[in-house]
C-alpha cells in the first residue's frame, strides 16, 4: 500500500536515475515502459506535450495488479473525471479502480462518467460514512 506522497517520490526517484523511456520508442513499448511508474499521464502520453501526471490518494499492490483508490469528498467537474479515468485505462497495471464518496451525488456522477467511456477496467464507487465521536 502506497500513498499519494510515496509514489511521487517514488517516480521522482526513478526519473533521477535516468530517460527509461525513449521518445522514439513505439508507443506499445513506450507505454510499457510508463507503466512501471505510479503516476498515470493525463495528456494520453503524446510525447509532444509536457507530462501532466495523476496520482490516486492510495495505490494497493495485490497479486491481480493495481488498485487506485481515490477519496472523492468535493464534487469534480466532468472533464478533469474524464481526464483521470481516461489515464487509469490506459495504464494496463491498474486493475481496479475504487472511489469512495461521502456524498451519493459525488458517487452518481462518477459512475455515470466512466459509464459513458465504456471502461474495460473496472471503476467501482463505495459510499461510507464518517462518524466522529462527539459530534
């Protein structure tokens, strides 16, 4: 299990030890070559661009691969959910995606989204509720 701020420095340090991709690689091994790191590239990986990456909140490591898991507490626009879930899809190690939402509204309108983008891999969205004692 991986935090957000372990897997920045994580591919931080990765990156430091040199290029592991090639730009003029095809994409398959270019992409498989990404796919080592945990951050998910929201530009598509087109090497043209500057690298905008995505990291989940928490990354479980289990036998059957990946699984991001995002605490979705604020509502998010429609285009950065498309972003985002449009990257985990490309990103073959990243078997499962988990949302947890406080709000049902929230878990609504993520479902929807990766609804309407047909996603092989599995995004899966878990109401919970936080009780504070006292309150």
């Amino acid at each position: 299990m991986y935090c957000e701020r372990e897997m920045r420095v994580a591919d931080e340090k990765a990156a430091a030890t040199g290029p592991t991709v090639d730009p003029g690689w095809s994409p398959a091994i270019r992409a498989k070559a990404e796919d080592s790191s945990f951050g998910t590239r929201l530009d598509g990986g087109a090497p043209s661009s500057p690298a905008r990456f995505h990291y989940p909140d928490l990354m479980l490591v289990v036998p059957q691969g990946r699984v991001a898991v995002e605490l979705q507490l604020t509502p998010i626009g429609r285009r950065p959910l498309e972003s985002i879930l449009t990257a985990y899809a490309l990103k073959p190690s990243i078997a499962v995606v988990l949302y947890l939402v406080q709000d049902g509204a929230i878990g609504d309108a993520v479902q929807a989204v990766a609804a309407s983008l047909g996603l092989a891999r599995p995004v899966h969205v878990q109401r919970v509720i936080f009780e504070f004692a006292g309150h």
